[in-house]
C-alpha cells in the first residue's frame, strides 16, 4: 500500500441516535474525509462533539445512520455484526484509555489476545507476542501479570496487542487519558515511531500537547466536521463547518 | 476453535478459585446426593432380590385360598393343601422336588438353657428347595420320615443359645418335654425380608410334627408348600400343571374358585425389583431438588459474571471476538463448573455409598447408569442455566460494554 492510497473514507456520514418518545438527537452531521495509509491524524474535540461516536464508526464497532464508510477499500458501512467482527480482528488495532488489559492474564496472553479469534495456533501467538513486546519495549516481560508494571507499561502492552496482527490502521481513544505527562510523552513518542514505520494512526484525544504529535487534525464541533488539515496550521479562529 | 474456547474458559473460571468453588459445590452436593440416594435404593432393591433369589428364583408357593367376603379380603382361609397332594405334585413333568411346612412354635430346652424356637416339619427336600445349607451332620431323610424319628437339624441361633461353645451334634434336647436328638446344624442365613432371625430355626420330619408335637387341627395339611421346577422359563406351565392336579385332586368343579393359591416366585422378585426401582427413582428425585439449586447458583455466578466482566466482553468483542465465540465462552465456563463440581461430586457420592454400606452392612452396588445420569443431568443444567448469560454476554453491545465502569 503506498502513502496516498486511502485506508478511510468517510462520505457524508451522519449519525442520529433514536430515542423514546420519538425524540433523536443528531450526533454526526454529513461528515466527509479521508485518511491516506501512514497518516497520523488526531481528532480533537470538545466533550459531547461526537468525536466518540466518530471513532466508533471507524472502528467499525458502530455503524452510521447514513452515508457510507470505506475502510482499506470495502464499504463497511452496510456489514453486519459477524463481517464487523472479522474486520475489528483483521484489519484494526485499538488502543483504549484504560488499557482494557485482562488483569488475570500474563502480558504475553494479552498481547496475542486479537489472534485467539483468528484461530492461530498458541506457538505462533506466544512467537508473535514476543515480536511485539519487543516492538514496544518490553522485551522480558511476557510472564507477568498487567497488576505487576507500570501504567505507562501496560499501555504499552496495549499497543502490543493493537499490533500483533499488522492493522491497516491504529485507533487510540484518548491513549494518555490515564497516564502521567512524562509517560504520557513516552507513549506519543512510541506512537510517532510507528507511524515513522508505516503505521496508519488515528487517535481520539482533547489534549493539545498530544494532539501535536499528529501530523494531521480533524476537529469535531456539534457534530460537524470544524477542521481538516496540518496540526501545526491549526488555529482555533479557523474552525468552522467543512 | 473449541479447544481455544475451552482453554479461554479454564483461565477464566481458575482466576476466581474460591467462588467457582462454591459455586461447584451445589453441583457436587447435588450429584453426591443423588447417587447416593439411588446406590441406596439399590442397596434396598438388591438385598430384597438376593433374599428372594436365595430361596429359588424358580419355586412356585402354594398356600391357603384367600376368603373374601362381600368383596373385602379376609386374609388366608384354612390350608387345604394336604401332604398327599405335594407328593403328588413331584410326580408331574418339569418339576424338580417339592416340599412343605407344617409349623409349630415350641420352648427348646438344653440342660439348663431354654429359648423359644420356631419348628419347621418338612420333608428332605426343604433344604435343597430353598437354598439351605448343612454346616456340619446330616439332614434327615425319607426313611427318617417314615419312621417319624425324633431328628432334628437346628439353625445357628438355636445352637448359640442353647449349646454355646459345645457340639450339638448327638445331643439330645427336650422340645415339649420330649427329647429329639441334633443330627445337624444349618449354615447362617442372617435376617429374612421382615427383619426375622433365619437361624432361629428347628427342622424335623413333619411326621415327627404330628405324632410327637402337638400338630394341627388339621395334620394332614400343610400351611405352605413349594414345587421347584427345573428351571425359571418352565414356571409358567409347571404353575399351570399343578393349578389343574389340585382342581382335580381337591374335585373342584368348573367355575368354583381355588381353594389354594398358586405364587410364582419370579412374579414376586418381578413385584419387588419395581418397588425397588420406584424406590430408587423417588429417592433420585427428591435428591434431585439439589441439584436444581445447584444449577440456580451456577445462573447466579454467571450471571454476576457477565456484569463484572461487561468491559472485558467489550474489549474481546473490539478485538475481534464474534458474538458465537462470546457464547460459547460464557456457555463452556459453566459446562465445565458443572461437569467437574458432578465428577467431584460422583466420585464422593461412590465414596460415601461405599461407606454407608460398610458401616450398615449392606452390599452398595455403584449404579453406572445413576452415575452417567447424574452426570449427564449435571452437564444438561450446566448448558441451561449458562445459556440466559452467555446469551447476555453474546448481545452485550460493544460500544455499551466498552465503557461500562
């Protein structure tokens, strides 16, 4: 896959949740972007803009009311829950606020977690684990316990696992969220390493400081799409409906 | 993908050893329970058989007529079967011997020791009839009959109460102050079905009956008597011959009633066999209540199991877990709470069985077919009351599951 062939394409998507009593409320409103491979974007947002709500679209955990999302060049916005599943496990990474880490689990049963729904064999999943604990730093650590390292290291570890099975795009939903400023930096930098190595990235997050990381941002306002375009170029007087 | 499920469920259920513990433990109660209420009634059913099967499984019971008057059973009429009669008997086809009782409830007196003893009058054929066995001596014979000689063979009982650690074959003792004299002594036959002391028994020629104890109103009749056939599948016919010899014998025209009956002892072993095994099945039932509670608390641990887990659901789902696979999951988790709490279980339950039957005395045969059930029942409980979970697991939605705290 080269650098400008598209992973996401979002076409007006919207996205109204229907409610009791007839009521609905619009979360996305005609939504349009696309995300080339080995792009790090950031969505950016205030609380309730319905930047989560994006990101579970293109996570494929959710679908949209209308329009149409192509992801790694297939419609998904149509799939049902099975072909959804198989998608999450094969094509997508994702890197949770709260780790979401099996407590009761060894580090490396964690990390080849995504591979157990692909029915891979335990020899290679245990192989691949190690690779990616390696990949992140974590080289000597596949027998302990999420309860015996660090934040900062069992966020690693869930990197690890939204690795292990070569996605064709990251999704981290406000990654540093829990973690302290120094670790937090750590991780970005991890994230800007893999992106160095090819690794589409789209991150969630309401922090500038993690936002700067990314190359590109999109911010969501209202459910409207406020700005797409060079982080850096970002001004907040720029923001309006696009 | 089963052994990955399987194994998935394993960690899970090992991560909180002390609950999945208890939550076994219904099962295991339950189980143990049941196949140690069906090895009892078993136990029961056994010893009832055996003690019918001792006997002869192929005899055929001739007693006294039953009266019944205006419709209401009046319990057994006079005996009407006389010693001429039975004789007569051995001579029709398929019949092995024949034998009778004539009974007589006498004070036995040895030296200065007496105890009250129960005499059978019979003929030689007693013995071999219902499985009896002579410990030491003889048992006395046709001539002895004849003759009405004052022989006796006494029962275990009668040997330990009135002669102790001595020899009681040749010495005489006094029945209604006439002596006979021991020629034999019985092997033990412990307690018959009415909880009655087997031993306690003398045996004599029953023309010794007559002529030296007090006999019957009635001598020449005989209260019970038994018709070996020469094996189980002729019973029908023999019964059927010696139905039609005493009609003759006794002139009973077409359309009077018997005034004898006629018992097969299979139809009683048959009779007994399924009181046994309604026994069994009511005991297996009420047992069963257990195990109901048993399933009720897996339902309970799972079902708290999904909702502590909820996150954890989402995250396996945004792995790419399929809804099946998150089923199955949950759905093995309990099956194998409930196979392993039953086998745990069954295994106690043979145990304690065992156990009991030591204590009490009784011979516990390990029910296979209670233990498959228990066990099937077990798993079967394990699947429905792991369902309503696994399916709630299954439909958790991802985004829902995913933030839940």
């Amino acid at each position: 896959m080269t650098k400008t062939q598209p992973v996401i394409e979002v076409q007006h998507v919207c996205k109204t949740y229907f409610m009791e009593g007839g009521n609905s409320q619009s979360v996305l409103k005609d939504i349009n972007f696309s995300v080339n491979s080995g792009e790090f974007v950031a969505i950016m947002g205030p609380s309730g803009s319905g930047k989560s709500t994006l990101m579970n679209i293109l996570g494929c955990l959710d679908k949209p009311t209308s329009g149409t999302y192509i992801l790694n060049g297939q419609d998904v916005s149509t799939k049902d829950d099975i072909a959804l599943a198989k998608i999450r496990g094969q094509t997508i990474g994702f890197v949770f606020q709260n780790f979401n880490l099996m407590m009761k689990r060894t580090i490396a049963d964690n990390v080849s977690l995504p591979l157990v729904y692909q029915n891979i064999n335990e020899r290679t999943r245990y192989k691949r684990a190690i690779e990616m604990l390696n990949r992140v730093n974590l080289k000597g650590y596949q027998s302990r316990l999420p309860s015996q390292i660090s934040g900062g290291m069992q966020q690693r570890v869930a990197i690890a696992r939204a690795l292990i099975n070569n996605p064709a795009i990251i999704f981290a939903d406000e990654p540093t969220g829990n973690l302290d400023s120094k670790t937090s930096d750590e991780i970005m930098e991890l994230f800007t390493t893999l992106n160095k190595q090819g690794i589409t990235i789209v991150l969630v997050t309401h922090e500038d400081d993690v936002a700067d990381y990314a190359t590109r941002m999109i911010k969501i306002s209202d459910g409207h799409k406020v700005y797409d375009g060079l982080r850096k170029e970002y001004s907040k007087e720029k923001d309006k409906p696009c | 993908m089963l052994k990955a499920i399987l194994k998935e469920a394993w960690i899970s259920i090992t991560a909180y050893k002390l609950r999945t513990f208890l939550t076994m433990l219904g099962i295991m109660i339950g189980v143990a329970a049941v196949v140690m209420m069906v090895s009892a009634g078993q136990a029961v059913q056994t010893y009832i058989t055996k003690s019918f099967e001792s006997i002869g499984s192929n005899l055929i019971v001739i007693g006294p007529a039953e009266i019944v008057s205006g419709g209401v059973r009046g319990g057994r009429g006079l005996p009407s079967v006389t010693v001429a009669d039975i004789t007569a008997l051995k001579e029709l086809k398929d019949v092995e011997a024949t034998s009778f009782i004539m009974p007589a409830a006498v004070q036995a007196v040895y030296g200065s020791s007496n105890y009250g003893v129960s005499v059978r009058g019979t003929n030689p054929e007693f013995i071999v009839i219902n499985n009896w066995e002579i410990e030491d001596g003889i048992m006395f014979t046709e001539k002895d009959v004849k003759a009405a000689k004052p022989y006796i063979v006494i029962g275990q009982t009668v040997v330990d109460e009135l002669f102790g650690l001595q020899n009681p074959l040749g010495k005489t003792m006094r029945l209604k102050g006439k002596p006979f004299t021991v020629i034999g002594t019985l092997k033990e036959k412990g307690d018959g079905l009415m909880g009655d002391d087997q031993d306690n028994v003398i045996l004599m020629p029953w023309t010794t009956v007559r002529q030296r104890l007090e006999g019957s109103e009635r001598p020449q009749y005989t209260n019970i008597a038994f018709v070996k056939a020469v094996s189980e599948d002729k019973m029908e016919r023999v019964s059927k011959r010696v139905e039609y010899m005493l009609r003759t014998r006794h002139r009973l025209k077409e359309g009077v009633k018997n005034d004898f009956t006629i018992r097969l002892m299979t139809e009683m072993v048959e009779k007994v066999r399924s009181v046994g095994f309604i026994l069994s099945a009511l005991l297996a039932v009420i047992a069963s209540i257990s195990l109901i509670v048993g399933s009720i608390g897996i339902m309970n641990m799972m079902l708290v199991s999904v909702t502590e887990r909820t996150r954890e659901i989402g995250t396996r789902k945004a792995l790419g877990a399929p809804n099946n696979w998150i089923m199955l999951q949950f759905l093995a988790e309990s099956i194998l709470i409930s196979f392993i709490g039953s086998f745990i279980g069954m295994i106690f339950g043979v145990i304690f069985s065992q156990i009991g039957g030591y204590i009490l005395n009784y011979e516990v045969p390990i029910s296979i077919w209670s233990v498959i059930v228990s066990v099937t029942v077990a798993v079967v409980v394990g699947i429905i009351s792991g369902l309503m979970p696994a399916l709630k697991a299954m439909r958790l939605n991802p985004i829902d599951a995913l933030r839940y705290q």
